[in-house]
C-alpha cells in the first residue's frame, strides 16, 4: 500500500505532465512504480489531441520486401534469418522485387519498406541500383534499411556511415526505419545477440538526421529487460531528438517468441493492458516525436484500436507482405478497409499517408 508521501509525490508528477513539463529519468521511475494507467492513457491522449487537433488518425499501404534472410548476426529473437550457406538463404533479383512492387502499386500502396539481412557479400551497388531502379521505374517512396544493415554496409564498405547514406541517398533513398531498436541499453543487446550497439545503432539515425533524412524510432520491449531498461530506452531516442531532430515517429512493439531461440525463455507475449501502458508513457516522454503508431500486427486490432486512445495517431500499415515478425508468431491481418472502419468507429477520420509521414488525403 502506498503511503501518503509517495501519492501525492505521483499526483505531483502527473500534474507536472499535464502541464508539459519534461520530468526526468528518476522522475518517470516514480511515475511508472504509481500511476495508474488510466492516468496516463487520459494524459497521452491529451497530449496527441494538441499535437494532432483534427483528430486524423493515419495509416499505410505499403509492402514489406525483405530482399535477402541471409544474416552473419544471429539475434536470439529472430525467426527470419538464416545463416549464410543455408540452403534456405536468399537474395531476391531486381525482377522478383519489380514484381513485388507492382502488386503493391495496384493495391493502392505508396512506397516499400524494404529491410534485410546482414548479408557479407552483396556490394554496395546492388543497393544503390536497385533504389535507382525503384525510383526511376516507379516513384515511389522508398523507407529502406534498418541502422544494423546500414551501420553493416558502412563496415563492410569502408565508406563510413555518412558515406554510405550519401550513395544511397543519392540512388533514391527518401527515409529510414527504425528496425533493430530493440533496446537501447548494451547490458540487453549483449544478452540478446543484437549486431550493433546503442551508440551505432544512435550514430546511424543521428547521421541520417544531419543530412536531412527522416527516420522513425521503434522499441521492442518483452525481452527480459527490466523496466529502467525501458525508461532508459525512451531517455536515449529523447536526447537524440532534442540534440538533432529527425525521428518522425516512435513505434513500440512487443516480442513475438515463435520459433525463436529467445521463446524458450520467455514464451509468454505481453497482455494488452501492458502494452497500453507502454505506448502512453512512450507518447508523454517522446513528447518531441510528432507520431506514435500502435501496432495491431503484435497486438491485434482491438488493442490497436484501443491505443488510439493512449496516444497513438497512427494505426501503421496494412503489410501487403511481412516476413519477419510473421514467422515469430505475429499472426493478425489487417486490410485497408479494416483499418479505415477500425479508426472511424473510434472517433477518427482515417487518411493515408507515406511511411514519411506526410499524408496523401485531403
């Protein structure tokens, strides 16, 4: 039972939250030991009503084209790759990807996340050319390449991370996803087998924000790491975006442990209350992030739909194709139109966007 001193410490806090006043790491410690997650959905809530006064919630079609499973890292929580020399490794051609794309334009989609591996032996060029081909053929926008595959290629190039994101930029390179966030916090990344560290892992979106790159900032959380894991997460992306801006969206997910060797560990998946109560103290501390996305692939679209009222302003896409949370046990399905019903039977109005954020509707 809480006492009289460590209540009103929490109404203290909350109030300060209110009153957008940024609280500190210690400060959100208390906060997360004592308020209620009503508390704080009601509050993010709020807060995404100011930052998004015309009660638009936004969505996107896009595809998920994994262009290679091939991977020299052997994350303890992926059911995606594979090693090189497996016999189920592959490396799709430019055609197979055309045909993936084209599919996606006549569903309606507007751009490619495109994601791989960390294959050793693809050179550079098959990156570059194959964003020039993208782009010249179809103009779409093209959200590609986690920070490990990018901070990978400026390894293996010798190019650099400003090297590298300067060829591929200029080859058709328009954002970048947040992929392999996980958490950042070594003392979990070292446990879970993650290819780069936090700094890399910061170096790589910080680079991409001084040229001008918008990127998006994820977390993965049901783990095994601890809550001042978490928090610390959130104060990392925080800096960042403080001290160079660029994230344009912050997603947090939850562990799929399918067919995984971390599974074994921690089988059971995160319930949906505390996911919500995750995803607003995500929207209050990135309070500098304009976008948070709730992510029905993980927790299904009723929890999703519920998120948009913790914070949330995104519902994300409508993965024509995903291929790597999927095979973890991700199983939800969603279409445009589930999506669309999803957001106005919540009170919103639904609009597409590009995985950029800019929205397409009027």
């Amino acid at each position: 039972m809480q006492s009289t001193t460590a209540i009103n410490e929490t109404v203290e806090l909350l109030a300060r939250i209110e009153a957008r006043e940024r609280l500190s790491l210690e400060e959100w410690k208390a906060v997360e030991d004592s308020a209620p997650t009503e508390e704080l959905g009601r509050l993010a809530d709020e807060l995404r009503k100011t930052l998004h006064p015309d009660d638009v919630v936004t969505y996107v079609v896009d595809r998920n084209v994994n262009y290679s499973n091939v991977c020299v890292s052997v994350c303890t929580f992926c059911a995606f790759y594979r090693k090189p020399g497996s016999p189920e490794g592959y490396v799709h051609n430019y055609e197979e990807i055309f045909s993936k794309v084209e599919e996606m334009i006549e569903l309606g989609g507007s751009g490619v996340l495109m994601q791989g591996g960390l294959h050793p032996d693809l050179p550079l060029d098959y990156y570059t050319g194959l964003l020039h081909e993208l782009k010249t053929r179809y103009g779409i926008h093209l959200h590609c390449f986690s920070p490990p595959e990018l901070d990978h290629l400026a390894k293996i190039t010798g190019l650099g991370v400003e090297g590298v994101l300067r060829e591929l930029r200029a080859a058709g390179l328009d954002s970048i996803p947040g992929g392999g966030g996980e958490i950042l916090v070594d003392e979990i990344r070292r446990k879970r087998r993650t290819h780069c560290n936090t700094e890399e892992w910061l170096n790589v979106m910080d680079v991409a924000h001084k040229l001008g790159i918008p990127t998006t900032a994820t977390m993965m959380f049901g783990m095994g790491e601890t809550r001042d894991q978490r928090l610390m997460h959130f104060e990392r992306l925080r800096e960042l975006q403080e001290r160079n801006p660029g994230f344009v969206s912050f997603i947090p997910w939850t562990l799929q442990p399918d067919n995984t060797p971390i599974g074994k560990r921690f089988p059971d998946r995160i319930p949906g209350d505390e996911y919500l109560r995750w995803l607003a103290i995500g929207r209050l501390y990135l309070d500098s992030i304009p976008n948070v996305q709730a992510s029905w692939l993980t927790q299904g679209l009723d929890v999703g739909r519920q998120g948009l009222h913790y914070g949330a302003n995104d519902l994300g896409s409508t993965m024509i194709e995903e291929n790597v949370i999927t095979p973890a046990g991700a199983n939800h399905r969603a279409t445009e139109i589930m999506l669309c019903e999803a957001i106005v039977a919540e009170g919103f109005r639904p609009m597409k966007r590009r995985a950029d954020y800019v929205r397409l509707d009027r």
